[in-house]
C-alpha cells in the first residue's frame, strides 16, 4: 500500500500512471473469459416458484431417506444390541436435529456433488453451477450443504433475484437448463 502502484509481473514500483506500455494482451485468456461471460450472461436462473418446488421435493427425499436411516437403526438396536434400546424410547431434539442434519448434508453432497443437480433439481430441470458458470467441485457443494442450516435460509431466496444465503455464501447459482 505504501508504495503505490505495483507491476504484478516484476513486483517493481510502475513507471506509468494508467497503463503499462509493454503490456501484451493474452487472446486465449480473454477468449476464455468472453466464453465465460456468455455462459453466465446466457443462463436463466431458476425462479423463486422453481426454487420453492426444489426445496419441497428434496425435503419430501431427505425425510424419506430419515426414515429409512431411522428403521436400520431400529433393526440394528433390536437385532445386536437390545439392551440399548431405551435410546429410541428417549425424547432427545439435539440427536435428532444432528441426525437430520447429517442426512441432509449427506444427501445435498452427494447428489449436487456428482450431478450439480439434487433429486428436486432433475424434477424441475434446473442445475447449480458456480458464479462463473463452472461445475461447482465438491468442497463449493459441501459448504452450500453446510449453508443449507442456517436459520431461515429457506426463505431466504425469495427475494427478487431468487438468491439464496447459501448461493451466496457459496457463490453459486441455480439455473434453468433444457
């Protein structure tokens, strides 16, 4: 900061005040880049009855699948460790919150992960790219999992742009696709 301007290529101080007389224009890079931005400029972002859709079906999938989840676990207690079957029988929020939040997490991961899309998704024909309109790798998709469980983050997309706080924070994008 203190020295001003900076030629990024020599880390000298600059001799020019706006643009650098032996700056060489890379027309592949810029070429990627124009392709990035008609790709994200070309997209539709999914609408907030899409959105709204997506979250119903993929809650109706993550309850299933608890239920299923849940009847091992009774299988198993019954079968190989009856004496611990008490746990079923206590009222306890925090396992069952830990234990919804670990399928979601699992599921949201797995699904967006691989496809980009989760099982709502493919109902509704819409995808998760990222902001630059890339396939998101799996560590963007766990911490959009992982944003999923912020309070309130369900409504969260229904602002005018259909945004979520865990698109945001994730710097992802539901779009439309064919």
């Amino acid at each position: 900061m203190n020295l001003g301007l900076v030629c990024s290529f020599t880390g000298a101080i600059a001799d020019f005040d706006n643009e650098c007389p032996t700056f060489e224009k890379d027309n592949v890079l810029q070429m990627r880049m124009d392709e990035q931005n008609t790709l994200v400029s070309h997209t539709k972002l999914a609408s907030q009855g899409k959105r709204f859709i997506n979250f119903l079906i993929d809650q109706f999938f993550v309850l299933g699948l608890a239920m299923i989840v849940g009847t091992v676990i009774g299988v198993v207690l019954v079968y190989y460790f009856p004496s611990q079957m008490y746990l079923l029988d206590e009222d306890d929020k925090l396992r069952d919150y830990l234990l919804g939040f670990i399928i979601a997490l699992i599921y949201y991961s797995f699904f967006e992960g691989f496809t980009g899309r989760s099982l709502g998704k493919f109902f509704t024909k819409t995808k998760v790219i990222t902001e630059d309109g890339k396939k998101p790798g799996f560590g963007t998709i766990f911490i959009r999992s992982l944003c999923r469980h912020i309070p309130f983050n369900h409504f969260s997309f229904l602002n005018h742009d259909a945004i979520g706080w865990h698109d945001k924070f994730s710097k992802t994008r539901v779009i439309e696709i064919e």
